[in-house]
C-alpha cells in the first residue's frame, strides 16, 4: 500500500488546529484533568473522508495517531504527544429511521445527545450511566449502562459499523458483510479502524421511570450490602442496580450532618411499569433506617444526568477495576474497609451489579469478555487538582489488590494505565488470540496503537 504524502491541507477539509492555534489547549483537553499532552495537529473531522486524511497524514509522517470520540478514555488515549489526533466530536449527527427501529449515529455524539433525540419518541439505546460520556469509545469496549439487563450492552443492540481503515478505506462491517470483522469491532474498541457512524437498535423506555438513590450511612454497610445481595438474587430484568460507596456530597436530599461522611447508596433504575417498579423497590427503601431516599419517578433522561456531577470535566482520576463472581461476604468487607479509608470527597467505589440480558447473549458472539461477571467494580481515586492525586491513586490500587483473592475479568473500557498487562483478563486467552489474528488482517502495523491496544502477531 502507498501511502499518500500530499499535504494534509490539500486533502483534509475539517479545522485543523496546530499549537499556536487560540484553541490548541481547548481542543487537546480530555475529561481526565491529569493528562496534559501536547499533539502537534488535532484535526477536526468532518466527515470520513477527514478522517482518512488524518490518517494517512500520520503515517506518511511517521507520527502516532490518537482518536478523539468523546474523550472519557480514563487513561487518556483520545490524546497524545507530538502526534495526529484524529478529532470526531465535530462529527455530531443523529439520524432516527422510526419505522425501521434504528437510529444511525455520528461517532462524536454524547450519550446525553443520543438521549435527548431518542426519549422525544419513548426510545433509547442502551448506553452509560453519564451523560457527557462519548457514544464511541463506549460502544467499541461493549457498552454497559442503566439498560444493560433489560436490554444488554450497546453492542448488543448494534446493527453496523462504518469504519475507516489503517489504508484509509472506507467499509461497513456488520454481520453479513464482514462477520469477522464485526464480531471483533463488538468489544475489541478501537483496534481496528475509526468508525465513523454506528447503526442501532431502539429500544422502548419511559420516558418517565422510576429512579431511586437510597442512601445509609456507612456504619450500616455491612448490612445494607447483604440485604442488597440477597434482594438482587432473582431481581428481574427490569431493575438495575448500582452501589455507590463514597463520602456524601453536600446535596439537598441528604441531612447536613452527613455531608462529607462516608455513605453507602444504592441507586436504581426500573425500566418497566411505574406501579411495578415501586413495589419492586419497596424492600429496598423499607431496610434499616435509610438516611435518605430519593426514590421518584423521574425522566429517563434526568435519570440517565444524576451521576454526572460526580464525574466532573478536569478533575484529577484514576481508576482501578475488575469483575468478581459474587458479592461474598469477603467481598463487601473488603469494600466497606476501603470505604471508610476514602479521603477525598469525590473518590468513589462504583460497584455495578450485572446478569439479565446482557448475560444471556453466547459468550462467543462478540469479542466481549466477562458476561458472566456478576459485579464490576469500578475504584475510583479522584481529586480535584494534582494535591492530593498521589494519595488517592495509591487508595484505588490497595483496593484493587485486596480484591486480588476474588478478580474474575475485567472490562475493557474501565482499564487505565494497566491494560497492556490485563489483556488477558479483558478478553480471556481464546478471545485474545482471535482479535491478534484479525488485527493482523485490518491493521498489521500496529497504526491503531493508542487504545487498549491489541497487538498484532509478531507486534
Ligand atoms: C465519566 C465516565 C463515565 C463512564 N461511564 C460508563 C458507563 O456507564 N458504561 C460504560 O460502559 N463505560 C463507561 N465509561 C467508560 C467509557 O466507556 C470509556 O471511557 C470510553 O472509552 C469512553 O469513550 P469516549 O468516546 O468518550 O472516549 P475517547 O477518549 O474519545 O475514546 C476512548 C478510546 O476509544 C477510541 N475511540 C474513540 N472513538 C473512536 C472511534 N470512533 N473509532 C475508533 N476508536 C475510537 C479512542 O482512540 C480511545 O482509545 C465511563 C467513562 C467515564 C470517564
């Protein structure tokens, strides 16, 4: 394959931002305020044939090239030094095909977008739990969120993909043109090429849902993570949990005394019938003394917002995560331990709990890893600035090791700065060997690098 040298501004229509440039800082920010990279183009793409000239510009100079969909990459990939970033969050169109059910979407939508145009007609496609989220990197490691029971992960719910190539072609992949290929787009994220459009499936929710935060003080934990593992054991499909173990924010809903405190909350989403989802939830809301409960219907899309303040743009994070089989008593001992150790205020423990659809869906479907997994924990040590970083990024791996004893997988999408060590864990030894070989097929030199990078053989 040649390569074309032609200038990149012969070729590339979209902005084209170098340093120098009024908006260079703006544009090479990420959501994750720890990384400060300095590229030396960020090309704002408008469209595919942008996005082939951005790569063929990098590899004509022999420069990495990053990809920029949302940037909440938690290592901070979307962005690097002294190379090409091929920006896609220009690339915002949504396009409904109400009579079809579908809905194709530009690779630099945010999930709230997506929300925002889908919920005018009762759908949705099951994506994140935070809005400001990008719809891409999301969907390429799999895809969990508030639906993911009721109806899977996103990319159970994905017809196609529009990909352009490391040779700057632009193809389809879904299962009857490039089964292959789409089968390992489904979970093995970036690796093979940038997509530029996604093709799902709508699904019905709400609009309006019942949404709940309950939330008990930490010296009630134990109890409440017992009672909750227990009262999820045959929960059906329509309700989705996830436990939050953190020092409580300054919010209205909760009692000032225990603003700052370390808390336990358990936070739901019931999809189906309104009038169910407050009897499903009662048990819930009626254990111990809650301190709070914000139990209400709710828009989806409000609901789909609550957690955004939590995971502000520019704060400082750093995640460590894994998968574990069941919520044992070890395990929420351990949880509770590390709970009570929090300093920041925004450090969190976000711990989802799984099943439903999204584990009836064959384990060899799709490249995705761990549909078995019953719990995924997501450790967050997080702080506002750089003081105090050091530390919490030292709470987050003590956590992560004293769970060693019950790690099963990992997802993909919630690896940081560990994930060339993990790959095994993400995707497990006979998954991994399939996409080394299909990455040898789509991109043998290895020009999709900065991701959770998938090697290709001899690489
Ligand atoms: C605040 C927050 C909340 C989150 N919540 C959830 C959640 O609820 N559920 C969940 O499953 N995950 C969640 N995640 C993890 C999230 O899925 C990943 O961080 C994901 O990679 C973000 O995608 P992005 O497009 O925003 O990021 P980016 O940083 O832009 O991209 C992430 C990776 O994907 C690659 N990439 C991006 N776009 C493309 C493309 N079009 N083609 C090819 N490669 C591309 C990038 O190169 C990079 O390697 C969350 C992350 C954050 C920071």
């Amino acid at each position: 394959m040649t390569i074309s040298s032609a200038p990149l501004t012969s070729v590339f229509h979209g902005e084209l931002i170098e340093p120098g440039h009024a908006d260079y800082d703006r544009y090479r920010e990420i959501w994750n305020g720890s990384i400060d990279r300095r590229p030396t183009a960020i090309c704002r793409c408008r469209d595919a044939m942008d996005v082939a000239a951005a790569i063929t510009h990098a590899r004509s100079a022999g420069l990495d090239l990053a990809v920029r969909g949302g940037g909440h990459s938690f290592p901070g990939h979307s962005v690097c030094d002294d190379g090409v970033v091929a920006d896609l969050s220009p690339m915002r169109g949504i396009t409904l095909n109400l009579d079809r059910g579908t809905a194709r979407v530009q690779a630099g939508v945010l999930l709230g977008e997506l929300d925002g145009a889908t919920q005018q007609h009762g759908l949705a496609v099951p994506a994140g739990i935070v809005s400001h989220t990008g719809i891409a990197g999301l969907t390429l490691g799999g895809g969990m969120g508030w639906l993911v029971r009721k109806y899977g992960l996103s990319i159970d719910n994905l017809l196609g993909v529009d990909l352009v190539t490391a040779t700057g072609e632009l193809i389809r992949a879904d299962e009857r043109e490039t089964p292959d290929l789409f089968w390992g787009v489904r979970g093995g994220g970036g690796n093979f090429g940038v997509v530029t459009e996604f093709e799902f499936r709508l699904r019905r929710v709400g609009p309006q849902v019942v949404s709940c935060p309950v939330f008990w003080p930490i010296d009630d934990a134990e109890r409440v993570l017992r009672f909750y593992r227990d009262w999820i054991a045959d929960a059906p499909d329509d309700l989705m949990t996830i436990v939050s173990l953190r020092k409580a924010p300054a919010s209205a809903l909760l009692p000032e005394e225990l603003h700052g405190r370390p808390v336990v909350a358990i936070l739901c989403l019931w999809a189906g019938d309104v009038e169910d989802g407050f009897r499903a939830v009662a048990p819930l809301r009626s254990f111990g003394q809650p301190a709070a409960d914000g139990c209400a219907v709710r828009a989806f899309v409000e609901h789909q917002a609550m957690l955004d303040p939590s995971f502000s743009h520019g704060w400082w994070y750093y995640v460590r995560a894994c998968d574990v089989a069941a919520l044992t008593d070890e395990v929420i001992d351990v949880s509770v331990e590390y709970a009570r150790r929090i300093e920041s205020p925004l450090s969190a423990l976000t711990l989802w709990g799984l099943g439903g659809a999204m584990a009836r869906v064959d384990e060899d479907a799709t490249a995705f890893y761990g549909r078995a997994a019953a719990h995924a924990f997501n450790i967050s040590g997080i702080t506002a600035t750089r003081a105090g970083f050091e530390r919490e990024q030292q709470w987050a791996r003590d956590f992560w090791s004293a769970l060693e004893p019950h790690r099963t997988s990992v997802y993909v999408n919630y690896l940081s700065d560990d994930g060339a060590s993990r790959l095994g864990e993400a995707y497990g030894a006979a998954k991994l060997a399939r996409l080394r070989s299909l990455k040898t097929a789509y991109d043998p030199d290895n020009v999709f690098h900065l991701n959770q990078n998938i090697p290709p053989l001899d690489g």
